[in-house]
C-alpha cells in the first residue's frame, strides 16, 4: 500500500496544479485582473499560467517564464515582466518598464524605472533600445552594485563597481575603477575631440582611477572628481 501511495503522488500534483491553473484563469484580483499565486515556466508557452496573467507570490523559471506583472519573489534562470515588485533572484531579470524593489542576479535590466537596488555582474536601468523610445528617459533612485553598472534614466543615488556609466542625468555618488557621467561613446569622442554639448545639470561625486564628467572640474581626472 505504500508504494501505491508514493505512486499516485506525482498524479496528485498534477491534478492540483491543472486545478489551480483553471481557478487562476477565472479568478480577478482586487484591481480585476486576472492572478495566480504561483506561476512555474519552462519556455512560453510552456508555462503554468498565461502571459497576460499577474503573478502575486511565487514565480520560478526551469528556463523562461514571461508575465505581464509580477509582485512577490522570482527565482530561476530568466524571468521576465512588464512591471515587478519584490524580490528578483535569477540569472537574468529583465523588466520592461519598471523595477520596485531589488533585482539580484547576473544581469538586471530595467527597461525605464527602477527604484530600489540592483546587484550583479551587470546592471542597466533605462534601456535604449530602438528609435521609439530612444528619447523617452525614465527614473532611478536607489544603488547600483556590480561589475558594469549603466544607467540611462535620470538616476539618484549610488553607482558602485568597477564600470559605472550615465547616460542621462546623474545625481549621487560614482565609485569603481572608471566612472563616466556621459554615454559609453564618450570615451571615444574625448580622445577625439569631439565631445557632445553637455546641458551642466548633472551634479554628483566620482570616485576612482578615472572620472570622466565634463561637468566636473576637469572633463577627466584621477581619483576624484566632481
């Protein structure tokens, strides 16, 4: 009897899970749309519960989970939201619009906002991506913390790691090895010359083995400049 018990349990959960699924479907949340407390994804459409449902709980990824909202903890290999709040532990979390909350992983990308703190190999907030949206700048408050460390968003706070770039508006403190206060392309334009006109509303601190910011008492110096 025992051993017929222990068979009948992967059954058992399949049952409830296909259940769950159907209640998931049918069910709307307090701002009527439809949830699920868990969601579990291999690669879309192979996932637990559709797309276009709200996940407020767990969300674990074999390989690929995508949901339009997120609230509560993610953990896996590659998860991916429109908007999402908590606590990301993937690989990679990829949110399109905006990040609340802290973003822990080998890559963490924020499409426009994020407010909170991010902590990896590499960290992006404010994505530029095509022509659509190239223009279009979100926010950041909180810290940055990782090897590459990019910002393209009015950003306010702490950039820590061993490259830490702006793109945009920069208010807060640069630490790491090279800071710039420009695009990646800035690089480049100041050995050539041809550096871009600056707008002078960017006010910050850079700490490290060079700084560039053309705001800054010199466009590049050593150690500190601001």
């Amino acid at each position: 009897m025992k051993h017929s018990f222990w068979r009948n349990v992967p059954l058992g959960i399949v049952l409830f899970l296909i259940s769950l699924h159907g209640w998931a479907a049918e069910s709307s949340g307090a701002i009527k749309t439809k949830w699920s407390p868990i969601q579990f994804g291999i690669i879309p459409p192979a996932q637990f519960c559709h797309e276009a449902v709200a996940i407020y709980g767990l969300r674990v990824s074999l390989i690929y989970a995508e949901n339009h909202e997120s609230c509560g903890l993610d953990t896996g290999v590659f998860n991916a939201s429109d908007n999402t709040t908590g606590i990301q532990a993937s690989l990679w979390n990829m949110v399109r619009d905006s990040q609340i909350g802290i973003g822990m992983g080998v890559a963490n990308t924020a499409g426009k906002n994020m407010y909170g703190l991010q902590l990896g190999i590499f960290n992006q907030t404010g994505l530029k991506v095509d022509e659509e949206i190239l223009n279009t700048h979100g926010s950041g408050n909180g810290a940055q913390i990782g090897w590459l460390n990019l910002s393209q968003a009015a950003f306010k706070g702490l950039q820590l790691g061993i490259i830490n770039l702006s793109d945009s508006l920069f208010h807060g403190i640069q630490i790491g090895l090279i800071n710039s206060d420009k695009d990646p392309e800035y690089f480049a334009e100041f050995l050539s010359g041809n550096k871009k006109p600056y707008d002078g509303r960017d006010s910050g601190l850079q700490i490290g083995v060079l700084n560039f910011n053309e705001n800054g008492f010199l466009p590049i110096f050593p150690l500190i400049n601001f």
